[in-house]
C-alpha cells in the first residue's frame, strides 16, 4: 500500500505549532518515512494565524501537495480557514475549548487541555499530548515519538521527559480508544526504508559554510536569513567559528571583507533589503578582489514586503548590484542537501576567484525540511588559494594585482611575510595603489574581467527531470525544483510529454550548453516566483534564449503541483 | 630593530602647508618608537584626503569606503589580532558617514586605535561642512553658516565609556607622536581625534589659530582617570583648547571576548572536520 498524507497543524504564534510540526516530523524521519515540511508564518511572535505541515510518505517527497488530509486546529480560526481545503480529511481540536459538538464525521474530539492537566499537570504538555493523539490516530508505533522526546527534553532532566512520555501516551490512547476505525489513513502497516538525515534550508547552509570551514561571520539578523546565523553560532565554539552581530548590513559585509582580507572564510547573511545596504561593499568586495560568501535568502519586496513568505525576487538585484563592473558568482541551491554542496562549493569558488559569490535561497527553502541521504563530507574539499610561507621567501617582490593570463592573482595575507599586501577601492596598480592612468585601467579591467571564463568554466549545467526531449520544457532555477520534479512526475503519469530543465549554477552562464538542451522543438515554460519573469530575462540576455512563456507566481506563497499544473490549463499548454 | 628608515618619505598629493603633513610624520615615528615593522601594520583608511594617507605609508593597507573604516578594520582584527590595526579618515568619514559604525566599535572595544585627521571641512569634494564645522562657518553649501550643533566627537566617546580617548594637534608633532604610540600600546579601542587645519578650505581654524589655543592636559597635571573629569574637559572649546589623553580605562577587548583567540589567530586556528561528520549525525 502506498502511503502519502499531509498533516497540517494550524494556530496561533506561540501555542506551540512548530514544537508538535517539529517532532513529528522527526517521528516519521526516525522511522525511516520520507518527509518534507514547510512553514506558514506572519511577522508576529504571538497571535495571528500560523501553520506547519507535513507530508509523509514512503516514497521520496520534495514538494507540498495540494491534498491535506488531517487538521490539527489549536485555534478556531485555523478551522474556519482551512476546512474547505480537507475534502474528506479530518480535524483534531479541543471540541470543549472551540464549543462545537464532541465528534461528528470529520471533527475528531481530543481534550488536549484536560489530558495534558490530567497526565502532566500542567498545560504545558498541550502540544506533546496533540503529537500522541495524531499518531495514535494514524496507528503509528509510538515509540518513535518517545525517542525523539526523550532526544528533546533529556537535558532538562529525567522527570520531564517521563512526564512528556505521558502526556504523548494520554493523547495516543485517547485517538486509539475513541477513532481507532474512524480514520481511514493507518501507518501501522508502512514499509519501512533506510534511515534518512531531516534538515531544512538554512540548517543545510549553515552545515555547509562549516564543513567548508567557514572562520567568520558578520551579520545582522532578517527573516528569512537568520537560521544560518544562528545555526553556525550554536556550533562557533567548536568549530572554531567567530561570529559577530554588525550594527548593520553595511558594516557586516564591510567586516567580512576585513577578516576575509586578513586571511578568513568569511561570510555574511541576509535578505533583500539587508543586501540593498551591501551594495556598495560588494562593489569593494569586486574591486579589491576580496573573497566574501553572501547568503541572500529572498523574501517578497520592495521594501518590507511581505516579511514571512517567499519569492525569487531578487535574482536580478544580485546580478546587477553595485556601482562598476566586475566579475560575481550566483548559486540558488534546489533541496537542502544541494545547499550543503552548494555553499562549501561558493567557499572555494570565492577563495579562487577572489570574489563575492552568493548563495541564493529563499524562506520558502529556508524553512522547508526535507529527508534527504546523508550528507557525505569526504566530497567535500577545501581550497584556499593562498600563496605558502615558502613560495612567499623565495619571492622578491610581491605584487597584490599582478596582473596574470586567467586574471587570478596570486593571493598573500598581510602580516603572513615581510611582503606588504595592499588593496585598494580606486582603480589601482598590479602593487594595489591608486592609479588613475587609462592605460592601467584597461589592464586592470581586462584583468578582473579575465575571471569570468574560468569561473564559467566551473558552472554546473542544468539538471534534465523527464525525458530529453519533450512537448512542453518547464525551466525553471533554485528553490522550485520539487513542485516543478513532481509537476513533470505527474503529468508525465497522466500521458503528457513535459520535462524539467533546472539552473542552480545561475550565473555566469554557460551559454552555449544551454542553447543545445533548450532549443528542442517544445514549448518553453520559464516558471519563476517573481512578477517579472527574472530568470527569463537572464537567459535571454547571457545565453540569447526567448522562453515561449513565463509562469508567474508572486502572492508569496510557494509553488505547489497543483498551481503550476491549473496555470498550465489556463495557458493551454497541457 | 625599527627604524624611521623603514617608513621612508612617499610622494603625497596633498596641498603644500597641509595639517596631513604632520599627522602622517607623527603616525611613523610612533610606530617606530614602539618597534613596529610595516609588515607588522595594517592601516585600514576610508575615503578623503585623510583616507589617502596610507598610501604615503609604508605597511599592509586596505584602502576601503568612505566612512567604513571601522567594520573592515574589526573584521581583520578578529581575524588576525597579531596585526597592529590603525584606521585613519577625516572627519566626514568618522562622524558623517561612519558614525554608527564608531558609537558600535566604542561598544565592542577591538584592540584598535582609530584616527581622525579633524580639519572641521571637506577638503577632498573642496569646501562644504563637515559634522564638526563650528557653528555659523560659512561655505558654498551652507552659504548663510552652518546651524548645526558640531559634532563633539570626545564627549560621544567619553560618554560610550570609550576605552582610550585622546586629541592631538597636527602642529605639535612630537606631542601627537606620544599619544598615537599611547593609543597603540593601548589594549582596546583607541580614538585619537586630530585638530588638523586645512589650508585651502578652513580659514576659521588655522595653524596660527590653534597654536594661540592649545594647551597641553598633562602640564597641568590632568590624570586621564576619571570619566565625570574628562567630559567637563570634552566640552571646553574656545580660548582654550585642552590636548592630550583625556580618559584611559582598561576593560576587557573584543578579542578577549573570543575563546578561540586565547590559542592564537582565527586564521590558524586548527579544524577538526571530524565535528562535521558527528554534526551531521544529529540529523538523522
């Protein structure tokens, strides 16, 4: 029997909606079902209407389905707003609490309140007696739930995690005791695969910048970026990692370079309107040939936007921004275990380049959790590029911007020999001080610029999902790669002939490759969260492809199969 | 052993009789006088004829933003505290456009010793008011007189609890020789504010103007103690001009905050990637 359901917990900030969405996540993951969870927030930390929803399957998922088939209501609200959308799903509430009648075909009644006073004593164990109860609904071993508990709370000692053990039990036996037919959807029977790593974007990106050996990061916290920050700061003492909260975007990208200037892998994060105030020391970033990794994880602007949801907004602002020209690098990872590659790749791209590079995401990434294979560190390699000690001594001169067939120059750190290093903002010499000459800033410009074929050489092309050739060809970059894999799955299944093809190397280009793989004799579809078809005008400007269509979504809510397949109707495409 | 020799005379593109003179001479016989070799320096310098400075100086540089002395200046310090980092700006790039990134640099206290080449006008974008023009100085942008409180910049430090606060007089080069090689020595934040006359833009506070002024804080047996004392001096500006170090207090650096410093420099920290496997472990 195949399996594949989603669980949505909805309610208000602070009753504990990602506390239940997070462990039972975890429960499936530990029993070895595929997941993949994706988070619904406003800018409140408390009230409002929130969720967290899972979907379980036992078969690889990577997207959210548009079905949902169970309701956790912690709140009126949530039943009223997302009841339309269960079909024949069910609902989980407190019937006491909301007022409503105790059980009717949909409505399934757990006391969550009495039974957390009752096993725990205090209300407090709401949320882990809601966990029980979905469970004990779906006739999952509960025992999975008991570990991940027990992995929660055993630093705040034995009597808690005994207690939680309760409470979750209480709930479990309630929904066993009381629906245990009710519901048509049982786990109890679910295959069983290998143990799987659960890890969302920004997790997935901070385990990255670490693995690379990230030594430095300044930031200034912005939703949806802050999860990096704070993940590679709960590990900076081990990892030997400084991280510094910057009075503001502008000094913490200025501080990076500094460090990074000095000889460390630094890196910053942020979201668009953080990065506006970057631009200018990107600029410095570009003409002083600094290394610096830029997380940007994008969010619906302009302005404040819409600071919770998601959208690939800022794709031609990371292109573009900055005064002058100069070589950069753009990466936007598709999954969490891609962003892990990604990120140590943006390191050594950096550090060879001498440039920003950015790893574009976005909070829909950023939030989403996903069950992936285990990351495998021994791919992972790290590359300085810096000058040694003894190449160093046996130097005579040392020149910072020496100019070089590929444009790299040789890398030093100040205070690493007797070799002074000099960088400078102006247009400076091969010795890195001012010079104003046109003739040097030809050789200057020619030389920064001799970068890009190297680092264009070292782009990864597009991923090819579906057939090589077919009637419709989606494009599509970064985070949307698991609605538009499942989309082509999908339709693929139902006898239309689509296929994916999907960037995470975004720029620079590799033109010519992707002239080959797009120009087949298909419909082109560029599908993108932005309201001007960004990736579109990327690819006709760098690579001279005109996309057939653009399918745009910019309401800051993610892609989903369901979307991109009724916009494809409505287009007459399928 | 360090000798001036080390720190030789460079081309400038200053304007003859420039109060930059003084200061740059000054910055090179401190660092001799401490033993300090230009590989082991690292000057980091904002934009404007102040910024320029470094490139009149022997040793490491990095020439950044106008007004972004400070982050790249942390950010090097943290990742290679070993390295003696100045930062030198003019006025406008301190107290305009870096103000913020100053009060913050205040707070974290980094083993740094900031200087500030304070000619009171913007000489590189040739005459308007900069954040300390006195009050009423007429320019061609502020055309009926600056109206705007000057900035004072000790008084800011002083009430930061600023580790090091100090002003020096670029025409009283031995003088301000002694307190750049204080503020260096100085384990914290140093901030060396510099009352520099500007030739061709400020005709209010010259050389002649200044020298009539100045008095020295240590001939009158001032102690640098004392936070309440060394504000009252902060805010004494007319016919007379106290220079010196006005307040020193020793306070944990930013550095100290750091463990991993405790063994050496960030950049040679060592890595153990085993971490990340077991990290990764967590996951699953």
């Amino acid at each position: 029997m195949e399996h594949d359901i989603s669980i949505r917990i909805g309610g208000e900030a602070g009753q504990g909606i990602q506390t239940i969405g997070l462990a039972l996540a975890k429960t499936f993951q530990k029993s070895g079902l595929h997941v993949f969870s994706t988070q619904y927030y406003l800018s409140r930390v408390r009230g409002g209407n929130n969720y967290f929803q899972i979907r379980v399957s036992d078969r690889p998922v990577r997207a959210m389905s548009d079905r949902l088939d169970m309701l956790i209501a912690l709140d009126r609200k949530s039943l009223e707003k997302y009841m339309e959308e269960l079909n024949d799903g069910v609902v989980l509430l407190d019937a006491e609490e909301f007022k409503i009648p105790s059980y009717d075909k949909q409505l399934f009644d757990v006391p969550f309140q009495k039974i957390a006073k009752g096993t725990g004593g205090s209300k407090l164990y709401t949320s882990t007696v809601a966990m029980g109860a979905v469970l004990g609904l779906l006739c999952f071993e509960l025992r999975y739930l008991e570990d991940v508990l027990r992995d929660t709370f055993s630093k705040k000692g034995e009597e808690i995690v005994h207690t939680n053990i309760l409470a979750a039990r209480a709930g479990y036996e309630h929904a066993q005791n009381n629906y245990k037919d009710k519901c048509k959807y049982s786990f109890a029977k679910a295959g069983r695969t290998s143990r799987k790593m659960l890890i969302d974007g920004n997790d997935a990106v901070g385990l990255g910048a670490l693995a690379a050996g990230v030594q430095f990061l300044a930031s200034y916290p912005m939703t949806p970026s802050t999860g990096v920050m704070n993940f590679v700061a709960a590990h900076a003492d081990r990892f030997n990692v400084i991280v510094e909260q910057a009075e503001d975007e502008i000094s913490a990208l200025n501080m990076v370079l500094g460090a990074s200037f000095a000889g460390a892998r630094a890196m910053t994060t942020t979201s668009g309107g953080g990065f506006s105030l970057m631009a200018e020391a990107l600029g410095l970033a570009g003409m002083t040939e600094t290394p610096a990794v830029i997380f940007l994880g994008q969010r619906p602007g302009p302005a404040t936007g819409l600071p919770t949801m998601t959208e690939q907004g800022d794709l031609l602002f990371a292109l573009h921004a900055s005064q002058g020209e100069f070589p950069r690098c753009i990466l936007a990872p598709k999954t969490p275990e891609d962003a892990f590659y990604l990120t140590a790749k943006a390191f050594n791209l950096a550090d060879k380049y001498q440039i920003p590079v950015f790893i574009m995401s976005d909070q829909y990434l950023a939030d989403a959790q996903f069950t992936c294979e285990r990351f495998d560190t021994s791919k992972i390699t790290i590359d300085r590029h810096l000058l040694s000690d003894d190449e160093l001594r046996t130097m005579d001169t040392y020149r910072r911007y020496s100019i070089t067939p590929d444009g790299i120059s040789p890398r030093a750190l100040p205070g690493q020999s007797k070799h002074l290093v000099v960088a400078d903002s102006d247009e400076h010499n091969e010795e890195g001080h001012i010079d104003q000459t046109a003739d040097n800033r030809i050789l200057m410009m020619e030389k920064r610029m001799r970068k890009l074929k190297g680092l264009t050489m070292e782009m990864e092309g597009p991923d090819v999902y579906g057939p090589q050739e077919a009637d419709v060809t989606l494009i599509g970059w970064g985070s949307s790669y698991g609605p538009l894999a499942e989309t082509v799955e999908l339709l693929n299944e139902e006898g239309q002939s689509l296929n994916l093809v999907h960037f995470t190397h975004i720029y620079p280009i590799k033109s010519e490759e992707i002239r080959n793989m797009i120009t087949g004799k298909g419909t082109t579809v560029c599908v993108e969260s932005n309201a001007t078809g960004q990736f579109a005008q990327l690819l006709k400007a760098e690579a001279g492809i005109s996309v057939d269509m653009n399918l745009l979504r910019y309401d800051g809510m993610p892609f989903t199969p369901g979307y991109i397949m009724r916009a494809l109707h409505e287009k007459k495409v399928i | 052993m360090v000798t001036i020799e080390d720190y030789p005379d460079i081309e400038t593109e200053w304007c003859p009789g420039c109060g930059n003179f003084g200061i740059l001479k000054a910055i090179r016989k401190a660092l001799v006088n401490i033993g300090k070799a230009p590989h082991e320096v690292l000057m980091v310098s904002g934009i404007g004829q102040a910024g320029k400075l470094p490139h009149y100086m022997k040793c490491n540089m990095f020439n950044g933003l106008h007004g972004r002395t400070l982050p790249p200046a942390t950010g090097a310090k943290i990742a290679n505290h070993e390295l003696t980092v100045l930062t030198v700006g003019g006025d406008g790039d301190a107290y305009g456009e870096g103000g913020n990134h100053l009060i913050h640099a205040i707070r974290r206290n980094p083993n740094i010793t900031a200087i500030v080449n304070d000619n009171k006008i913007y000489g590189l974008t040739k005459g308007q008011a900069s954040p300390t023009s006195e009050l009423g100085m007429k320019t061609k942008v502020q055309t009926h007189g600056v109206v705007n409180t000057p900035l004072n910049p000790l008084a800011l430090a002083i009430s930061l609890d600023c580790s090091f606060v100090a002003r020096g007089y670029a025409g009283n080069i031995e003088h301000l020789a002694g307190i750049l090689e204080e503020a260096i020595k100085h384990r914290g934040f140093a901030l060396v504010d510099i009352l520099q006359p500007c030739v061709s833009f400020n005709k209010l506070n010259t050389f002649k103007w200044y020298t009539e002024r100045v008095y020295r804080l240590d001939e009158e047996g001032y102690v640098p103690d004392d936070r309440i004392k060394a504000f009252e001096r902060s805010l004494e500006w007319g016919d007379r001009i106290p220079i010196g170090i006005f307040y020193k207090k020793e306070k944990p650096t930013l550095e100290d905050g750091f463990g991993v410093l405790g063994e050496g420099t960030l950049i040679s920290s060592p890595k153990d990637q085993t971490l990340v496997d077991e990290l990764i472990d967590s996951f699953m």
